[in-house]
C-alpha cells in the first residue's frame, strides 16, 4: 500500500520528537514478552498527558509484525538495566529502566485487557537527566480490534492521523532508520 505522507500540523518539532521517542518506548515495552495480538486491523488511540491528542492510528497487524516488533524489542534490550514483565490473568505489568537518547528512561507501565479483541495501556516514564526538557511523561492508550484489514493494506501499514501512512515492517529494515536507531541511544 503505497500512502502519502501528510505534513505535521499540530505538534511542534520538540513535541513531535518526545511522542515518537515515548511512543517508541511504549511500542518496545509492549512488545516485550508480551501476548501477540490477534492479525487484522486494530485501532489504537494515544494520549499524552500535556500533548493534543493526535486522534487513533491504525495499524494492519499480522504474527510477523508482531514477531519484528518483538525482536526489535529484544535488540533494545541492551539499552535496559531493568526489564521485569509479569503477567496475571488479563493484566500485564512492566517495570523498565533503559537508556534513551542520553537520558535514563524508568517506565512504569499497566496493560489490561485481551490482546485478541481489546485492551488499555497506561504508561509513566521519568527521565533523568530531563529529556528535551522533559522530567516525565504519562500515557495512555486504548487497543481495539476492528476487523480483517482493508483492501489494499498489507501487514506493517500503519495509518496516522496527520502524519500519513508508513508500514513498520519496512520502515524496521530500512538502513537509514536503523542508524537513526543507533544515534538515539
């Protein structure tokens, strides 16, 4: 699926780079030891607390996306003193301390729910030293399976509001973004 990339209109640079940096760290907390979502399409909507909303994403999902974001999850590990993920019921918990673009990262993080249908995540990340001038963070987001992915979508595409499309399994294998990777450690 070939998507456009739509220019970034409601969040300044600095904010845009603390989301993706927080929504990454959420991205490879979720995917460590954590249950596989069912394949298909699942919207996911973010909060960050002092951020505007950005509206729900959608991402098309399969096992292997699941699996690279797992092995993308373990290759980060060795940025993390600290990664305790337990598990009761239909309740996940993690505890993390791991390095980020100079700054220590300790994230506290809930996931409730079934990761075949739905479920919610809260997050709370401090950093020290601050990061872009950043102490803390707190996040939120709610899981959803929609349904089959659309016509057209392959698994990895990842639709978000005002920013436009990207598929994560490509975007993963990219040199450039790998490296970019590298310099953010």
């Amino acid at each position: 699926m070939n998507l456009p990339a739509r220019p970034v209109s409601r969040c300044s640079r600095p904010s845009l780079l603390l989301t993706v940096v927080a929504a990454s760290l959420a991205g490879q907390l979720q995917a460590a030891d954590m249950p596989k979502r069912k394949a298909g399409l699942w919207e996911i909507s973010t909060r960050m607390e002092g951020m505007p909303a950005m509206g729900a994403m959608q991402q098309c999902i399969d096992q292997t996306t699941d699996d690279l974001m797992q092995q993308q999850a373990k290759k980060e590990q060795q940025n993390c003193s600290v990664i305790d993920v337990k598990q009761l019921g239909n309740k996940v918990t993690i505890h993390s301390v791991c390095k980020a673009q100079g700054s220590t990262a300790t994230t506290d993080a809930v996931f409730i729910g079934s990761f075949d249908s739905a479920y919610k995540g809260d997050m709370h990340t401090r950093f020290s030293p601050p990061m872009h001038g950043t102490s803390e963070s707190k996040m939120s987001l709610d899981a959803r399976w929609v349904g089959p992915c659309k016509p057209g979508q392959k698994p990895g595409d990842v639709i978000m509001p005002n920013v436009g499309g990207m598929n994560i399994n490509e975007m993963m294998k990219d040199p450039k973004v790998q490296e970019m990777m590298k310099r953010q450690k």
